[in-house]
C-alpha cells in the first residue's frame, strides 16, 4: 500500500511535536500498527503528542492534508479499534499518563488518557477510594482506551461499567477544535450528553485528552468464594437463587468444563475434582456485617443448587490466588490454540443456559473448540472458538459458528458484544443487531463529527458494498 | 399566532388515529400547551396516538405537511420542554400508560412511555425489587419523561439518577422511522449508545415509545434521620465527614433557614427550635446490621459538626412525615411567591459553602427572597429566586441574579442544571456553561437526527439572531 504521507506532512508534524516525538522506522510503524486482535497494518507515521494543544494542531493538520488518523491508548483491544486499517498517523497517547488529581472530598479523580487501569486503582485505594472497572487487561490498558470501549470487567455486575464513573472529558474532535464535556458535578443536563456519546464510541468521535472520574468509598471487606458444580445449569440456578434473595455480589465469574479442562493442561495441575463441569468465582464486597451474611446466603444457595464443593479463601492471598486462576483463562486458551475467535456475547441473565444450549449445538459443527467463562451476573459470556491449527479449513466453518451464536444471542434478547466492541472484527456481523435505519443514523452521527471521515476510519460499519 | 395546521392535515390525522383522538376545542389547545413551567403557547392539534405506529404514521404527516410537533408525558417539567413554543401538533402519550413486563429472574421491566413513576415503583416493590430514581413529582410525573431529561431526585446520590437504569429503547425518529436501541442485556457496547444519546436530549431527538428498565434488589431496610444545624456549613462539613467515613447514604438531603420559614408559615407551625439554619434528611438503606451501623456514624458525624438535634424515624410512618416536610417545599415556596424562579444547580459536593456564600451576596442584588434545598450529596441545590409579586420590578432583578447565579456555578466547576434541563427557559444561558464549538457540535448531532428541524423546535439552543 502506498503510504497516505508526504515529506511535508512528516516536515510539518516534526514541527508540531519535535523531532524526538516522530516515528517512521519500520519497527515502530509495524509495532504501533496492531492491537491484542493481532491483525494489524503498519502505520505510515507514529507520533507522540505531548499535550492536547499538539493533538490538536496534528488534527489540523491531518485534516489540510486529507490524511487518516487515530488515537492509540495500550493497545490491548481485542477488536482491532487502534489499528489503522486505511494507514495515515497513528497518535500514540502514551507521553499523556499522568494522574492530575486525585480528589478525596469531591470523591473525584482528573487523569491523562494514557494512565494505566490498574496504576489509578492502587492510587485511589491509599487514599481509601475506590475505582471499580476491573477489565482483565488492567496492568496494561488505559483509562483512555476503556472510556473509548466502555470497558467492563468482573465488578460490573455490581458497579457497572467504565461509563457509571466517567463524570466529563477534554477532547479534541476530528475537525481540530478542543471541547469539554460535563463537569465536576456528578449531574449535568446541559444540552446533549456529549461525554456519554463519545463513551463507547472506539476512537471514532474524537481523541480523549483528559477524564474525569468519579469514584466511590473502598469497600471496607470482602470475601471471594469458589463453588463447584456438575454444569452450567445448576450454576445458573444458584446465581437466580442468591441474586433473588437480594445479594449483589461485587462479581459472579462462570467458568465452563471447557476452560477448566484448557486451565489443568495450562498450569499442570488439576483445578477440580472429576464430574465438575462448572465453577463460580463469586465475590462479595461492603461492610464486614453484611458480607459476612451474604456470604452465607450464597453458599446456601448455592448448596441447593447441587454444588459438590464450596471454598471460601480465608484470606487476602488466597482471593488472589482465587482470582489469578480466572486472570490465566485467556492464555490457557492461547497455549491450546493461537488461532481464538473471542466473542463477548451478552444474554439476559436467565437466559444464559439457552446460550449454553447454543454453544453445544455450534460444537457439532466443526473441528474446534469452545471454551466459555464470563460474566455470569451481567449474562456476558466470553464464547472462545479455538480453532485447531493444524486443521486449518475449520476457520471457515469456525466462522460460520461465529454468524450463528451471533444471530442466537440476538434471537435470545442479547448482544454481540457486552465489552470489546465492534472495531474491525465484528463489522461484518453489525446488521445481525442493528437494522439498516439504526446504521444509517450512526453513521449521521459519525457525519456530524467528521464530516471528512478521517478519524479511525473502517471501524465499526461494514463496508460499503 | 396562525395556526400551522390545514384542515386536510386535520382530517389525516383522524384518520390515522381516529376522531376521538384528536383534539382541537380551545380548552385542550390550552391545556397540552404548557408544562410546569407555565409558560405556555397552545397547541394548534392535540393528538392521541394508540401505538408506535400510529406516532411514526402522524410524525410522516408531519414532515410531508412541515408542521412541527412534539411529544408530551406528565406534563410536570420545570423548563418548557413539553411546551410547543412553535406550534403545531401535540402528541400526547397519555394512551401508552402500561407496564408491559416485570422481569424478576433478569431484573427488568419493559413500560410504555407514560406509566407513572410512582406507580412502577409499587409495582416492582411488589415483586421484592426497585427502581430508584424518585423525582418530587414522582405521583405524576411518567417514565417517558423521566428518560427524556434524566430525572433524579434525592436518592440519586447512592443509586445514580434515570440514566443509569435504562437498558434499551424503542423510538420515532424525527424522519418517521422506528429504531430500537440497547437491549435487555446489561451490556451492549454495539456501535454508538444512541440509548444514553436520547437519555436527557428533552424531546428534541426522538420520540420515545417503549423504555426497558434495568431494577435492583430492594433493600430490605431502611431509616431515616434528621439532623438540624446552626447553619449550612457545619451541615456539610457532617456530610463530608460521614462520607469519608465510607457511608454511602440512599439520600442526604439539605434545608436552609429561609426554606425552613417558607415550610413552617405554609404549614402553621415551626418545625425546628430558633437558632436552627439548616436541616438535613439522611436516609440510610441495606442490610438491617449495615443500616444499624451507618446511622449510628451518620448521627456521629452529625454531632461532631455540631447538630443541636438529631432525630431518628422510628417508623416507616414517622419516615413518611419526616420526608412529607421536603415534598411540600415547593408547595410552601409558591404560597409565599408565585414567582418563582426554580433553578437547579449542582457543584462539587466541596464546594456548596462557596455556592451559598454566592446565595448571600445575590441576596443584596434585589427586592426577593432566595430559598435554597436540595441533594447535598450530589452539590445539587434547587436555588429558588421568590419575586415579591407586589414589586414586579424586582424580576428583572431577580433574571439578573440568576445569570450571575450561573456565572458563578460554572467557576465552581459545576453545572447550570443537574436535573431539570434546558428547554426554554435556560436556553438563553447555555453560552455561559458551553463553548460555541460545543453548541455547533450538540447542533449538527440535532441536525443529523432532524433534518428539517421539525420536532420539538426551539428547544435548548439559544435563538439564533
């Protein structure tokens, strides 16, 4: 492909930036060209930008040459929103990573977009604050990038996703201006609520410079539990039992027979005893009083529900311990196949044994596999078709699984996609959900923002016949 | 004013809707004209419709015919939304009044438009389950409306305001077309969230026909507390105290002494011993053993500031008298003007002494009363401007006042409105909070949703000169 920049354009940018500040060695183009999807196309030119003032004169500058460009947060999406698919600029946010302030009073904090998920949460923690979303990449994504994907992660069921914490936003929009949404305040109805909109729209809208966050007092205690049982479906039952009662655990993870069996092979060992089919991580977090008889609730109900065996961690390294084994899930699967179609499918809660009933009838349709584990609170199940790589024609039939759980969850009331968005790998499937008028006013929107369709383009709709 | 309605327009409406759902007598011209804001225009058609297709039937007769048009719920709005200030049709929702499913396994209800708030909310409380948001006007105000400008009230400050428990909706677009946005998963990050995008866009964007509802356990107990002060100050410094003592309150509601006055001569008798600047109604929810343990640090907090009363509702009977004395606020402060200019800002929670230093200097501007009450756990105070009606020179006075009122909102880093919206009557301020480039973005947004600029116009945006 031919590169979308000039000598002028680069001689310009290394004017904006400085020339410490520019990349146009094939390593970098090829190395800021992909995201955790693994599908890149190198970039014509990588710059790091310093503050939002030389963002916005790159976009200007973008724009009067007519060049494509987008924003670059941690690079661990898994649907290829960083990647520029049509070349042109890629801005790496990475130079923009500090925490600005961190507000105990207003119960706020103000963060540049490349801060790291995990960074902010210890920060907030000393201060006894609390920042829930807990996506599973959070030692390397940034806050940036979950705003842009309206990231979720385990404590959604309770705390809801990255949007319930975003209070305003500094942006710089495709056309080159600089604008503020929201405030400080933890209300707003000031006109249209820009900071929701661009909340989830993957890079498309305009490029993040600063957050504005709300947090939350920490959580005096918690307690994590592991529940073991014979399937998914009495799993299920327990969770409609202890969520009927009334408990809001902090997350309730499943994680099916498949999984556990890709999780033995991967750590060596195994992680239950034989018959298990499924087992819930399940926590619970707020005063020491009501964890204490939440906790007795769930194991009771969970009980009933036919578990054969209940583990509570008694303390703070055995939580970890219980939650690092659903942190290796990803590269379990990784270490069976390299070759993983990812889907976080979303269903009605109580439908989540009718997804199940899916995923058995998709395993009888070709030569993969299909690990699912996932957000069994939200109904948000990681559906993992791992293709076997030395049989390479089941990617198509692989494929085709992928188009027929799509067209299931959406027949169940659900959703393609519950956290990682549409980037480039779901394009194809967007008019399973969404009908041709739905698109089109999308993409009106997209219009209204970048009328030069120069920002992050070939996301999110499919292409154009 | 000419009417903007032929008699052949007339007659298709009938036909679509049938005769007895279209009215056109004088009275129901001037009844559908205004809201609570009473500042009215009539109505030049008032339409019933029966179903989603009858409203996207009327609003294609519309547009073929270039008569604007709107959607009315309660009609309880503080600002003007429902008022069609340009004429044309009103169609009113009053027909679309049902309550189409209560979900308790997945938490969820799916309702039309104009099922009254405080009727859904006895309707989920009967199944165990909630639905928080509690505007003032929840016996009238509808559902509809509530998404429409993002209703809060005062439990918004532990559960989030309407935004946070809408899942999905069902719309007319401007252009005639019906869409579907979300669904009932908890997740959906599928292209842009045109769900949050109409959440609090006052009417202007779409006309809103079925609304699914996220709900929640409803807590199992609940109390209620009042604590009186010498003064606004120390009732925030308690409240800072107790928040940053890890209580998270379902409400913490504020009284100053001049709302104080207002109640008591509206009701006949004093309701706090001289001396008394400021109440505060706390309500605290959850378990029994967290709920017991909360108040006791909330009561705390409250006399290390220096409560010189504190009094705990012993009942839900009590509770209810306890929170009767907030409902009739409103009532008291239009028996002392019927003047009264209602706004509803919102700072950083820190910063309410500093918004009520502001209060005291506006109040040596001009010949009016300022009453100010509201959410003091959200920085949310409904600051009231109350005109001696018998110097009407003093509303010019009194308009000044609030664009220094605003003025000074926005230098605390907070916001012109928190709940009640924009609609005419603050259109003429927008520019003090947003940037141009903000207003010409929120334009063209409105623009890609109607073109021809026919639903609910004059809305939000400040007359063009």
């Amino acid at each position: 492909l031919p590169s979308n920049v000039s000598a002028a354009f680069s001689a310009a940018a290394r004017n904006i930036v400085g020339d410490a500040f520019v990349r146009d060695d094939p390593e970098s183009l090829e190395a800021y060209g992909a995201d955790a999807l693994k599908r890149g196309r190198p970039a014509d030119l990588v710059i790091l930008p310093g503050s939002t003032r030389e963002i916005a004169s790159v976009v200007a500058l973008c724009q009067s040459h007519k060049v494509p460009f987008l924003a670059r947060g941690g690079g661990t999406g898994y649907t290829g929103g960083a990647v520029p698919v049509r070349g042109g600029v890629v801005l790496s946010l990475e130079r923009l990573n500090q925490i600005l302030e961190i507000d105990p009073i207003n119960l706020l904090a103000r963060v540049q977009p490349n801060v790291v998920t995990g960074d902010l949460q210890r920060a907030v923690e000393r201060e006894g604050l609390f920042y829930p979303p807990d996506p599973a990449s959070l030692a390397h994504c940034v806050i940036g990038g979950n705003v842009a994907e309206n990231a979720g992660g385990p404590r959604a069921f309770k705390y809801g996703t990255t949007r319930r914490y975003v209070l305003g936003l500094e942006a710089v929009l495709p056309t080159g201006e600089v604008v503020r949404t929201g405030s400080k305040a933890v209300k707003n109805v000031v006109g249209y609520d820009l900071t929701h909109l661009l909340i989830g729209s993957e890079g498309t809208l305009a490029i993040l410079t600063e957050i504005t966050l709300r947090l939350i007092p920490k959580p005096q205690a918690r307690v994590a539990l592991r529940a073991l049982f014979g399937g998914v479906r009495p799993a299920v039952a327990a969770v409609t039992a202890f969520i009927r009662a009334g408990v809001v655990p902090a997350a309730i993870e499943l994680v099916d027979e498949e999984s556990l069996a890709a999780l033995a092979g991967y750590l060596g060992r195994p992680l239950a005893p034989p018959g298990t089919g499924a087992a819930l991580i399940i926590e619970v977090d707020g005063s020491p009083e009501t964890v204490a008889s939440e906790c007795h609730l769930v194991e009771a109900c969970c009980r009933t529900a036919g578990a054969h065996e209940i583990v509570r961690a008694a303390d703070e390294s055995d939580r970890t311990s219980l939650w690092e084994v659903r942190r290796e899930l990803s590269a379990s699967l990784r270490f069976i196949s390299p070759i993983k179609l990812n889907n976080d499918v979303v269903v009605p809660r109580g439908r989540v044994p009718e997804l199940f009933d899916l995923v058995d009838r998709l395993r009888t349709t070709g030569p993969f596999r299909i690990a699912c584990f996932g957000h069994a609170g939200d109904g948000n199940i990681h559906v993992n078709i791992l293709v076997d790589p030395t049989a390479p024609e089941g990617l198509r039939a692989a494929e085709q699984a992928v188009r027929t759980l799509f067209e299931g969850v959406v027949a169940l009331e659900g959703s393609i996609s519950g956290e990682h968005g549409i980037g480039i790998s779901k394009a194809p499937y967007l008019a399973i959900e969404l009908s041709s008028d739905e698109i089109a006013l999308m993409k009106r929107i997209k219009t209204a923002f970048d009328p030069q369709g120069l920002l992050n383009p070939g996301k999110i709709f499919p292409e154009d016949p």
